[in-house]
C-alpha cells in the first residue's frame, strides 16, 4: 500500500512539472493595448518589407532566368553560327581537295594522252597534207645576151673594140600555189607571175663613107649605149622536193608566157670625119641616142626555166597556237576546224635561170643612117643585131611564204603538260619564310631570263617551266644575295625549290653628348684600313640620333667623326652587326676648333655658296647649345700686305658672323676678330702650306 502511494506521488509530480509551460503559453499575460497596436504596425510593415523582398527576389529570379535564356540563345546563336562556319569550312577543304583532285586527274591525263601522242610520232601514219600557198619573191633580174657575128651594112661593128656589160636589175615575184606533202616528199604546181628588169650596157664602132665626097669616112664612136628592159611573165611551175624537220628543197620547172611592158634605150655616139684633103680627123660633136627606138624587143613563146629552192620552216618561231578555251570540240573521226594552228610561214632562197632562148626581134642593123644625112636616124635594140642572138632569162633571190594547211581528220598535236616549280625563300638560320623577297631565274643552256625579277611572299610562287637545268637567284632586302640550281628532267612534274638566305649583319651608330646624353645628328665616316677616302658615310637623325648600314664583309673598318663644337672621335669596329654607341666630347670653354670647308673668293669678304654645309652645321652647334658664346677668328697666309691681310682677316671673320646672325643667332653670342697672317699654323712657303693658313677658327668664350 505505501508503495502504491509513492508511485502515485511521483506519477502527480511529474505531471505537474510537465504541465507548467503548457499552462504559462495557453494563458499569456495581458499586454497594454497601445503595445498592440504597435506590433501590429511593425508586423504589417515588416509583411510588406518580406513581400517587397519577395517580389524583388521575384523580379530578380525573374530577371535571371532572361538573362541566362538571353545567354542561352545567344550560345545556341554562337554555336549555330560556329556550327555553320565549320559547315563552310568543310565544305572549302571538301571543294579544295575535290578541285585538287580535279586538276591532279587532269595532269594526269595530259601526261598520258602527251605520252600517247609522243608514242604516235615515234611511229606515225603517213598521210598527205594539202596546202595553199602565197609566196612572195624579191631579188636579181637579168636578161641575159648573147650576141653572135658581125655588124654588115653601112658600117662594120668592129668587136675587138666592142664592150658588152650586164648589169641586170631588181625583179620580185608572186606566186599562188597548191603543196602536197606526204611524209618526206613534197609536191608543188600552181600559178606563177614574175616581173624582171635587166640593164645591158654596149659600146661600139661603126664606119661609114660619104657618097658625095669620094674618099671621106664618118667614124661613129658609140660609147655606153644603155638597154633597159623590162618583162611580166605568167606561168606555171611545177615541182617536186622533200622535207626533213624544219628545212626543205623543191626542184622543177616554170613554164612562162612573156609580154614585154617597158623598153629604153640611151647613149651617146660621138662623129669622127676622116678627110683627104685635111691631115688630121675632126669632130662633129657628141650626139644623143634617146628617143630613136624603131625595132624594140620581141619575144619567143615559152619561156622555160629550172628552177631550185632551199629553205626553212619558220613555224616555231611565228605560228601562233589557238586559244584553248575557244578551240571548238572536236570527236574523233571529224574534221578539224581551220584555226591559227593551220597557218605556217617559211623563208627560202631561189634561182630560177631560163633554158630557152626568147629573143623573137627581128634582124636590124644596131643604127640606121638617112643618104642624105650624117646624124643615126634610127637604132634598134641589140637583140636584133642577128638571127642568132639568144637571149636567157635569171631571177635569184629570197622568198617567203604563207601556208594555209587543209585541215584533215589527223589528231591534232598534244602540248606537253607544263612542269611547275614551286618558289619559297627561307630564313638560314630559323627556316622560316621571308616575308619579301625577290627572285629571277636563268636557263643555263642560253643564259636567257626565263622568269624575270618576281616578288615571293610566305606563301610561295608557282611557276611553268620548260624542260632544262636552271638558276635562280635571289635578293632580299638584309640579306646576302642567295644562287639555287635546279632541273626539270620531266614533263608534268613539279619541282620544289627552297632557297635559303643568310642574314646580314647591320652596324648600327648612334651619337650623344657625352656630358648630357642628348642625341647629336652627326656624319659617321667609316674608312676601310689603310684607305684615305671614306667607303661609307652615315647621317644620323635628330631624333634617335642613330643610322644603320650593312658593310660589305672581309675589310677591317674604323669610324671617324668629326662634329662641329667636338672632339674628333676615331673608334676600330670589332663586328659590322655591332651596335655602337658613340659619345662626343664637347669643345671646353677656351678651346678653339677650325671650321673646315668654308670657302671665300679670291682676296674677298665673300662667302662662296660650298660653304653651305659648313655654315649649317656651326648655326645647328649654335642653336643646340644656347649658353654657348663664340669668338670668330680670321687668318689669312702671309702673301700681301700686312695691313690688307689684317683687313681681309676681319672682313671675313664678320661675314661669317653676319650669316649666322641672318640665320637666327642671338649678336651677344658672337664676337668677331681678324688677327691677319700673324698665327700661322703652317709654312708659308707652299701652296698647300698657305692653303693651311687660310682659315676660320672658333674659339668657346
């Protein structure tokens, strides 16, 4: 029972502690109502501060999620247009490839139809080939006599005095032909005109007595009696040859129907009397023969000649290839179409000499005489002298023809496919390409220029090229001149050519002041050892103060530099790609310099214009170092007076002083002194002595 009693102690106990908070948070203390109203206030402002931060956190949310869908899409947008530019990419390497493919196939092909065709010229088809010709003749014309007996009449021609000349003329040709060739053999027939002109010249004697005065002879002394003929012909020829590559012959025959189109004659004959009643000859006086024709030329029809020609194709040189792209198509077994590959030109040399005898003219005395007169009446062309002058016709000279070839069902030539070589030049030492270089390539059988000065760029040159060993050089600029030789042994073949070029080292100068380090702009001289005259000269700039020359390698060089308002500098260059800094010690205060190159004329005050540069350099000293005063000293040698040197020293130490004063320096910097021929620095007794002694000095105050 007391057990029971304790548990229900302890079970009361438990319960009421547990109980408490629940009764405290069930049953609040009351609160004052103003306290309400507050917490209420703070509540609604402390909602609507969390609905703010609500709707702002919204709005930012809201703002975020456009944000990233902007960015979203402007990555899809990047990645469709990266995806588009790799499409683009791929499809130029696709089409690259495919069009290199292309032209690969395509070298390919024409390597194997020129290899074909080279096979079809090893072993060719014969077959004829027609052309048509229009030739053209120029050369030697003569007509050439043969005069047989004696002159019988009133007179006798005396031969053994008698002089016969040919002297011939200028004869030209055109001729319209049709040419078979078959394989060697050639064939020629068509129509031929020819015009000759041909010059005879004679002189002679003839005799005759007076009837009226028994015993008085007339001697006629015809002296360069001239025969101008002239002849057209029209015929035939017709001829047979061969031809072997480029050269050929041609031999036959021309027949010609002669027609006389021009006959002069002239001369003159002088009338020696011989009378018995006197006892020396006298002179009637020289006569004319022009104009006395009455028996002109005839000629015998036809006129037959051999005929000969040698000559050389000139297609290699002149005939013109069709323009691919406009060669029309043509299937195998058609015709091809005449184009500028069917035209071919050839010169030869010619001779054609008559074989048959064409004087036709009737037989007539060379001269006739009236009864009754003395003077010639008539003369007749020296054809007619007898029945058995003959008369033969030559034509030699050069000729040069256009042949119109029958285009025909043979293949047409195959060009070899072209060789390439593909051009880069490259640094020596890094094997990278140079960004500027130029290049020229000789052909060494000929020496001749095959590609002329071309600029290369990192990407290379791609250039045809014929079969043959070649050399190119190149240039660039910094660099030492580079030679290659290459060949090209087959066709369709691209040969790759890389030049390598050595650097070349640069000397670079630049100029200071010693004291302030200001940059100078200087003349830098650089002498090669043991020489007296500068191999280089250098101006530095106003800026950097510095210049850059490449020197030619193997000489030991030294630099010099002699500045206005300086010491001299003279420095030995270790390495022409040095840089080198070189510093100038100004002149102190009480130092004196001269002023080389200042000139004046002859015993005058006057500057000469060569002094300019001299003058300049003193005014740039001047205006670079504006604390800087100077007195100007003149010196003259000692020719002269005393007095009028001392005059002339002033005068021209004050001209120099007026210049630069004209040139913007300040007078209270410059004093001017003449102290005459009274400080010589060298002898007086030569000239180059007194040239020394005649000078300008400086003097820092």
């Amino acid at each position: 029972m007391t057990h029971l009693f304790h548990k229900i102690l302890i079970a009361g106990i438990v319960l009421a502690l547990n109980a408490a908070p629940i009764v405290v948070y069930a049953n609040p203390e009351p609160a004052p109502a103003a306290q309400t109203d507050k917490q209420k206030a703070a509540e609604k402002k402390k909602k609507e501060a969390e609905k703010a931060k609500a709707a702002k956190a919204k709005e930012k949310e809201k703002a975020a999620k456009a944000k990233a869908k902007e960015k979203a899409k402007a990555q899809a947008q990047r990645e469709k247009e990266a995806a588009e530019r790799a499409k683009v990419a791929q499809q130029r390497e696709e089409e690259k490839a495919k069009k290199e493919a292309e032209t690969k196939a395509k070298e390919e092909k024409a390597i194997r139809d020129y290899e074909k065709y080279q096979e079809s010229l090893e072993n060719p088809r014969l077959e004829p080939i027609s052309y048509f010709n229009l030739g053209f003749r120029a050369g030697y014309a003569a007509m050439m006599d043969k005069i047989n007996g004696q002159y019988v009449g009133a007179g006798t021609l005396n031969q053994s005095n008698a002089l016969q000349q040919l002297k011939g003329g200028p004869g030209a040709g055109l001729d319209f032909t049709y040419n078979l060739e078959y394989g060697h053999f050639l064939f020629e027939v068509g129509l031929d005109v020819r015009f000759l002109n041909s010059t005879s010249c004679y002189g002679f004697t003839a005799t005759r007595n007076d009837l009226n005065y028994p015993g008085t002879k007339y001697n006629y002394w015809f002296d360069n009696l001239k025969e101008t003929r002239n002849m057209l012909e029209v015929g035939v020829p017709l001829m047979f040859g061969a031809q072997f590559s480029r050269y050929y012959f041609l031999v036959g025959a021309k027949v010609h129907y002669g027609i006389p189109i021009g006959y002069t004659q002239k001369g003159q004959y002088d009338i020696v009397v011989e009378d018995p009643a006197l006892l020396e000859p006298y002179g009637m006086g020289i006569k004319d023969l022009g104009g006395m024709v009455k028996n002109p030329m005839q000629f015998k029809q036809p006129d037959v000649s051999v005929v000969a020609e040698v000559g050389i194709d000139l297609d290699e040189w002149l005939q013109r290839q069709p323009d691919p792209k406009q060669k029309a198509k043509v299937k195998p077994g058609q015709r091809l179409p005449f184009g500028p590959q069917h035209v071919h030109y050839r010169v030869g040399l010619f001779a054609e000499y008559g074989v048959l005898n064409t004087n036709a003219t009737p037989k007539a005395n060379p001269v006739e005489f009236a009864a009754d007169k003395v003077d010639v009446q008539h003369t007749n062309t020296m054809l007619a002298m007898n029945g058995d002058t003959k008369l033969n016709n030559l034509f030699v000279g050069a000729k040069f023809a256009i042949q119109f070839e029958v285009p025909g069902k043979q293949e047409r030539p195959v060009p070899p496919p072209p060789a390439y070589a593909i051009y880069s030049v490259v640094d020596e030492e890094t094997n990278q390409p140079l960004q500027l270089a130029l290049v020229e390539t000789h052909d060494n059988a000929n020496g001749k220029i095959v590609l002329r000065q071309k600029q290369i760029t990192p990407k290379g040159l791609r250039q045809k090229h014929g079969l043959g060993s070649y050399t190119v050089n190149a240039t660039a600029e910094n660099y030492y001149p580079a030679r290659q030789e290459f060949t090209v042994e087959k066709v369709g073949t691209t040969e790759y050519i890389t030049i390598p070029m050595r650097h070349r080292p640069v000397l670079r100068v630049r100029v200071t002041n010693k004291e302030t380090g200001m940059v100078i702009p200087a003349t830098v001289h650089i002498y090669e050892a043991g020489a007296k005259t500068a191999a280089y000269s250098l101006n530095t700039d106003s800026v950097n103060g510095s210049a850059k020359q490449m020197l030619a390698e193997g000489p030991l060089y030294k630099l010099h530099i002699e500045q206005m308002g300086y010491d001299p500098l003279d420095q030995a260059i270790i390495y022409i790609g040095d840089s080198i800094n070189l510093e100038l010690t100004p002149i102190k205060k009480g130092e004196v310099f001269i002023v080389k190159n200042l000139f004046f004329a002859t015993n005058k005050t006057r500057i000469l214009s060569t002094s300019e540069e001299a003058l300049n350099d003193l005014y740039m000293y001047l205006a670079r170092n504006p604390q800087v005063r100077i007195k100007i000293i003149g010196h003259t040698d000692s020719v002269g007076k005393d007095d009028a040197n001392q005059k002339l020293s002033d005068g021209r130490a004050n001209a120099v002083k007026k210049d630069l004063i004209e040139r913007g320096i300040e007078p209270e910097r410059l004093e001017a002194e003449g102290r005459g021929e009274t400080q010589p620095i060298d002898t007086n007794d030569t000239e180059e002595g007194r040239q020394n002694n005649r000078r300008v000095e400086i003097e820092i105050l």
